[in-house]
C-alpha cells in the first residue's frame, strides 16, 4: 500500500515536471509572459521553445471534485514497467490543482479497482505557498479509498478512459476530510 502511495505522489510530481519542461523557457510567474510559454498558464501545450521537447500532442482529463468541475490540460501519462500513470495539472491563477491516477500492474485495456490494483490521487495548494499542499488519496494507509479507472482505448501512444473514486486526506491541515471524484475521463498522450 505504502509503495502505491509513494508511487502515485512520486508519479504526479514527475508528470508535472515533465509538462513544464515541455514548454520552453518560462518566468515562475503566471501573470508574466515571457519569450517562452508559462506552464502555469492554461495554455494546452506550448511551442517548445529553446529548452523544451516541443508540445505537439495534448492531453486532458475532466473530472468533477466534490460537485465542482475541473479540466486539467496539462496532462499526460508514463510508463515505468508495468505501471501506468496518468497525471494532469491546472491552475485558476490563485490555487493550483493535480489529479493522478496509477495503475499498478497493466497490461491490457479493461477495468482496475482502487486501492487492490490502482491508485487515485488529487492535490490543491496555493500558488503563493506550494508547500502548503493538500492532497488525498485512495492510497491512504490507515483509511484506503475505493474507486475504479477504466483504460477504454489505448491506441498508439494515446490512452483513453474514465475513473472515479473517492480518497481520503493524507497531507494537509490536521483535519481529516475527503474528496469524491465522479465524471472523470481522460484522453492523454504518452509522455
């Protein structure tokens, strides 16, 4: 359970990494536009820029958090072995947010349940102070969410499906809460 949990955080931080490095060069700043895309702009990708692998495919994952929708577009998925990671990110300008799911042992599209062969996880942190982050996960040690994600199509290096699940706080202010993830759907490139 610990190594999904860790897993799943290492998985959504290195997708976001790997999305702002696909963007070229960027000023930290969202309100400022740079020679370059700024990843913390809602931008669908980028040009690439000098620094960057270009931004041709783009992905999305939609999904409604406890009633409130959100589109993350800044979304892509790894594979590391057997284990897929699907991971978007999306900013309102004042808070940031990220949504991961993983799914421990692939090997073909179908249906995978939370916690036993996936994991769902979402995050939202203020963007004056990123360190005061709070996510929740099905992975949760002492309180595992439930959930399921379903690969649809995985055509090429294109992967489709829905998920939803519902996930427990494990970092953030002392009390305890939840979060209910419905409506969820993604359509992401390969990273």
């Amino acid at each position: 359970m610990k190594k999904i949990l860790f897993a799943s955080f290492f998985a959504a931080s290195a997708a976001m990494g790997f999305s702002s490095c696909m963007n070229g060069d960027y000023d930290a700043n969202p309100n400022t536009v740079n020679s370059g895309t700024n990843p913390l702009q809602n931008n669908n990708g980028g040009s690439g820029g000098s620094g960057g692998g270009g931004g041709g495919a783009t992905g999305s994952i939609t999904a409604k958090v406890d009633g409130t929708s959100y589109t993350f577009t800044q979304a892509n998925y790894n594979v590391i072995g057997n284990m897929y990671t699907v991971a978007g990110a999306t900013t309102d300008g004042t808070d940031g947010r990220t949504i991961s799911l993983t799914i421990s042992n692939y090997t073909a599209a179908g249906t995978f349940s939370m916690p036993a062969d996936a994991s769902g996880s979402f995050s939202i942190f203020p963007m004056s102070n990123t360190s005061n982050a709070t996510t929740y996960s099905t992975a949760a040690v002492s309180a595992p969410g439930t959930g399921t994600v379903t690969v649809t199509s995985d055509a090429g290096s294109r992967l489709k499906g829905t998920f939803s699940f519902n996930a427990n706080k494990v970092m953030g202010p002392a009390s305890a809460g939840s979060v209910s993830v419905t409506e969820g759907t993604f359509d992401v490139p390969k990273q």
